[in-house]
C-alpha cells in the first residue's frame, strides 16, 4: 500500500502485490460509520468518521480538546464518556508540519504558502511561524480546527507495519461533530487514499478494505454496477473534488419522474449535480428535483393511503401516509436512480421509508443513507462507482 508502483495485474481478475487491510467498520445512531486506526508511537487507536466528502484526516487531540454543540455530553455530565483524544506527548514520532513542508499546502492557499517561503527558517521575521499555520474545516454540518501533525499510522493491528510521515491534524476545538474524528476519503491530496496511493477502496461485508485486487472492465463484476465519476467543470470550485456522479433519471414504479435534466447536472459555475458522500444520513434534493418526485410518489400512493399531515408537522419530512390500521401490509413505489453507463440502484424500501414512532405513519425519509445496505465500490484507478446489493450483516462473496 505504501507503493502504488508495485501494484501489478490492472487486466480483469488479476490479482494485486499490495496487501490488503480490513478493518471492522461501526455504525452510530448519529448516523456515521467509524473505523479505528492508530497514530503515534507506540499506536494510539481512535476511533474516524468515514467521509468520502471531505479530505483530511483528523483526530479529537490533546487533554485540552474542546467539542461544542457536539452529539455527546461533557464531563461529569450524563452516562456516556469524553471522546478518545490523541496525546502528541505520549507519541516519539509526533512532529508540527513546518510551513515550508508541501503537505502545509494541503489545507492552506497558495498565497500563504508563498509567504511561507518569504520567511525566514527559523521564523524570527515578524508575522512568521516555521510551523504549519492552524487548519479550520468547515462542514455543512459544524466544523473543526487545530494544527497539522506528521505521524505514523498503523491501519490495523495486523498490518505489516506503520506508515511513517503521515498527514493528520491534530483538533483542538470543534462544533456540532461526533464523538470521534473523522478520516477523509475524498480526492483531495490529504485524504487516507490519497496518502496511501490506493487505486480503489471497497466496502463490504461491515468492514472497510482498502486496497486490493482490480475489477474488471465489464460493466459489472460479481453482480456490481459501475457508473463513472464525474469531473466539476469548474476547476477552482471548492466542491471539484468531491465524487461527482451522472445521476441520468428517477423512477418511481418503473415510471420516470419529469425532471428538468439542467438540474441533475453539475453547472459551469461549480454548483449543481449529484454527489455521493458517506458522511451524510440524508439524501438531499434540489427542490426542481424534489418536488415533482414527491408528487410522483403521492401519485403511485393516491386511492390507498391519505397524506398525514401530523405525521410530517412532527418529523420534519414528506410525504408521510396514514395506513387504515398498524397491521396492514404497506404497498408502497419503488424507488430508483439511474445513472450513466446503465447502473439503476433500486433502493430498498426501509432506505426512503419509515415508521414515524407510534403514529403509524409511514414517512418519506430521503436517507438513512440511500447506500445502506450496499457493497459500494470507489475505484479511483478507473474513475468509476460501483454497487450491489447486500446485507451489511450476512457475509458474502
């Protein structure tokens, strides 16, 4: 893994040189999937959010580590325990990136990075540091900042050994995260892939496998479809390295929901398109897109069920059905993307609906994550998404 020069066999079914490493991935109420991995000397192991819509890397740090507004209590304060926090003091192999270091470029502009330059080595100069200036990551949903670190990483306990001179940062502070750091699966250059130089990474099975054997060129292999990422048209967008998909239509019972095609597609300015990120619960709409795919809903329901009003003013979401009594068996549409190269993902049922407490009402919800319950295949040597159906429980080839 640590050289993706050595990786041999890119024809079909051709095994791989690169060691494989499984890790058990773990899911929360908050809606993340976590793996454990193991900074420092001797390894520290802390729990990361997988995210495959952000880049970097970075762990609760120091005994100083502050979380407001975060999905687990203080101190002293409810049943559940503090966040495992990394301690550079207890780790030899610890150090500050320098400003001068490329990986600093990683999460800074280049015009700081050009005044990193301008200064002095030792930093005596007025307004400069040798160090790293500190990081803050905006998420749609909080943030987190502190200060980059270079550090070893072990992937598992029985991996071959760690990986010296990796990037992570080092939070001191954070706002509306949970209780555990989060590893960075996007295409940006301080993600955990990036850094490793993986050529794919599927998971499987409840664990994640990073690594591993190619696929083939086909359109699928063992029952997995492949569509092909996208690029941003616009370069220098913020958002250009997230994984961008060709979401082509939805169905809804076979019947294909009158979309205006404009809004599936990324547009020139940056904006737009269709994005998958394991790091949110919900799938998010556009309102062209949503709108008339919750009445195409409605429609297929119209006759069988009425619309419960109560039922939505108390979740939040639409559109939500009363059945005529708790024990009826629903009939509910069936729900499906449809993307570029042929792949359709028909979703589960219990992935856009469910029971709204005791109501009895079955409510619209746009996630869990639509992908739950999915063998999902990031090939970043191709450039392509794949998927299959299965159980995150039940072992399967």
């Amino acid at each position: 893994m640590k050289d993706p020069e050595k990786i041999v066999g890119t024809d079909a079914g051709a095994p791989s040189a690169v060691p494989v490493s499984r890790n058990p991935l773990f899911s929360h109420s908050y809606g993340g999937y976590t793996i454990s991995l193991g900074f420092g000397t001797p390894p520290q192991r802390i729990p990361l959010v997988v995210d495959t819509g952000s880049d970097l890397v970075w762990v609760p740090c120091t005994r100083s580590y502050v979380c407001n507004n975060c999905s687990f209590p203080r101190p002293g304060v409810g049943v559940a325990p503090p966040p495992l926090v990394f301690s550079p003091k207890s780790s030899s192999s610890a150090k500050l990136v320098g400003c001068r270091n490329p990986k600093c470029s990683w999460i800074h502009s280049p015009d700081l990075i050009t005044r990193c330059r301008d200064c002095p080595v030792n930093g005596s100069a007025a307004a400069c540091s040798p160090v790293c200036p500190p990081y803050m990551v905006v998420y749609g949903s909080g943030s987190t900042g502190g200060l980059l670190l270079s550090e070893k990483l072990e992937l598992s306990p029985a991996a071959a050994g760690p990986i010296a001179d990796f990037a992570v940062g080092c939070s001191l502070f954070s706002a509306r995260q949970p209780p555990a750091g989060v590893v960075g699966f996007w295409r940006g250059p301080a993600s955990l892939p990036s850094q490793l130089g993986l050529p794919a990474f599927p998971t499987a099975s409840g664990s994640i496998i990073l690594g591993g054997a190619s696929f083939s060129s086909s359109s699928s292999s063992g029952g997995i479809s492949f569509t092909p990422f996208l690029k941003n048209p616009s370069a220098g967008s913020p958002f250009s390295i997230y994984y961008y998909l060709a979401l082509h239509r939805i169905t809804v019972d076979g019947r294909k929901v009158k979309i205006p095609r404009a809004a599936l597609a990324p547009r020139a300015g940056g904006d737009g398109g269709t994005v998958i990120d394991s790091g949110t619960t919900f799938t998010y709409m556009e309102p062209d897109v949503f709108a008339p795919l919750e009445r195409a809903v409605e429609a297929r329901v119209a006759g069988r069920y009425n619309r419960s009003a109560a039922a939505e003013t108390t979740t939040g979401l639409r559109p939500c059905f009363s059945p005529a009594s708790p024990s009826e068996k629903l009939q509910l549409p069936q729900l499906s993307f449809h993307f570029k190269g042929g792949a359709e993902m028909r979703l589960p049922l219990a992935n856009y609906f469910a029971f709204a407490g005791g109501s009895g009402a079955a409510v619209g919800d746009p996630g869990e994550l639509p992908a739950a319950n999915y063998h999902v295949v990031y090939d970043l040597e191709r450039e392509r998404l794949g998927f299959r159906r299965q159980s995150c429980l039940e072992k399967q080839s």
